[in-house]
C-alpha cells in the first residue's frame, strides 16, 4: 500500500567531524555497510522500494553507492571478492533511487516539504538513517505500514527514553488504544524534563499521510529557528488523528558517536559474524 520512502540524508553530521567532512555521515559503515544502507533495506522489505533522497551539497557519494560501479565490477568479476557486493546488488536490483537536493539546513520539517516533488500525493515512509534499528522479525517500518493499513493516518515510531534524555527528541502524550499504540494527543519537540508530557520519545520512523505538506508549508519555524515536523505533525493530530507506535526491536542511537560505537560493537558480534 506504502510504496515510496523519504529519507532526508542532507545533514552536516558535526558531531562526527573531522570524518565528515568530506564523508556524509550517512556513508559511515556499520562493520562494513553504510548507515543509510540499513535504512534502504528495512524500507524495501516493508515493501517501500521507491527511496527519496532529499541530498545536500557534499552528498555525491551516496548517489554514487546506490549506483553500478562498472570499474569495480569488472575488477572483482569473477573473484571471491564478489560475494562482498551481494548486500548492495540486491538492494539495487529491488530498488528505485530518486534524489532531490535541499539548498538550506532548515530543519526536517523542511527536509520533508522539499522532497514533496518526489513523492506526490500519496502516503510515504520516513527513515531517518542516525536511528539504526535492528531486530529479528520484521522491520520497523514494516510493522508501522500493517499499522497503517487499520488506521489510515500518520503515525510515529516512539520508545521511553530517561527523563534526563527527552531534551533530545520530539515526545508525545497520548491515549492508548491497545498495547504499544497510542492515539497522539500533544507533541512537544525537545522540551526540558519538567515540561515534557511524557517520556515517549519519537525515533526515526515516521509515516505521513500527503497532507502533512501543506501542513508544512504553513509551519512557522520553531525550536532552533527551524521548521519541526513535529509541529507539523501536533497540527495534524489536533485536525485529524496521528497515532504513536512503541515498536518491536532495537534502536540505536548512531547520531552519537557512544551510540554508533555500541551498534558496530552490537552488529559485529549478532549479525556480521553469523552471516
């Protein structure tokens, strides 16, 4: 039913510089396949394989991974090595890459309202490639698009974070509907602890329905001088329904360096050395 997904990969990644400074942090490898990667496969296997990339300048690289290396392949043609480039090779075999270059870092708001042109008007998936999300059975976003198909609307990825920590996201305070699924009543983006509604954080997950542009396009700017999604998503929900999902399977944090460590430490030791 959800074909397409966004990914807004147009970021600086300071926290990561001196390596990013010619590198999109997007590019920086789990034990040996780039963050957005990840992010591509768990939206192709949620049945998303029209991928949006809202780029910046600097971001050449990831346009050139989601390409044929022609030089490469004929080089290991035929070698052992090959068996190195399966990951990427079926990733291009099942996905369509679009990309679309956002001039200013004015916030995801505004990331998202640029690549409206490769979407149209239709539901679409949201990865944001800092948040790796790893589990055993399905994917996140494919456990968000069977949510979708009951109730029609945006919905938002969310975990419990400590209080100390909700400074760092967009929370939500909501009614619960049945187990881990929220009816969103009110989103906060990085409140202090003492304002905060709760302590469900919203994760790189999102799907939003087409509405959500025009919705953007009327959005003030707001903490830190940018246009916040979830000020556009707090609209959403108070016209019409947004719902949180607690999902299954692990989140790691790879906008941090501690973060990215413990998640090339998580998937050399569950993933990489099983395969």
């Amino acid at each position: 039913m959800i074909s397409k997904c966004l990914f807004p990969v147009a970021g600086y990644g300071t926290r990561f510089l001196p390596a990013t400074k010619s590198m999109p942090k997007e590019m920086l490898p789990v034990v040996n396949k780039p963050l957005v990667q990840y992010g591509v496969e768990e939206a192709i296997d949620a049945g998303m394989t029209t991928c949006a990339m809202v780029t910046g300048r600097g971001k050449r690289a990831i346009a050139d991974h989601f390409d044929i290396s022609f030089e490469l392949e004929h080089q290991i043609s035929g070698t052992g090595k090959e068996i190195y480039l399966e990951s990427i090779r079926n990733v291009l075999d099942k996905g369509v890459f679009t990309m679309v270059r956002q001039r200013e870092m004015r916030g995801l708001g505004h990331a998202i309202l640029t690549g409206e042109a490769l979407i149209g008007n239709e539901a679409f998936g949201v990865v944001l490639s800092d948040d790796l999300c790893l589990n055993d059975g399905p994917g996140v976003l494919s456990q968000m698009a069977e949510l979708y198909r009951q109730f029609r609307c945006s919905i938002v990825a969310i975990q419990e974070v400590p209080m100390d920590e909700v400074h760092k996201y967009g929370v939500i305070a909501g009614t619960s509907l049945k187990e881990g699924v929220y009816r969103v009543d009110e989103m906060v983006e990085k409140p202090a602890a003492e304002d905060a509604p709760s302590n469900l954080a919203i994760i790189g997950r999102y799907i939003l329905t087409p509405d959500i542009f025009d919705i953007l396009r009327d959005t003030p700017p707001g903490a830190n001088g940018e246009v916040q999604l979830t000020d556009a998503l707090q609209t959403q929900a108070r016209r019409g329904c947004v719902m949180a999902y607690k999902f299954k399977g692990r989140r790691f944090d790879c906008g941090s360096v501690p973060g990215f460590v413990e998640a090339t430490n998580y998937v050399y030791e569950n993933v990489y050395t099983k395969n």
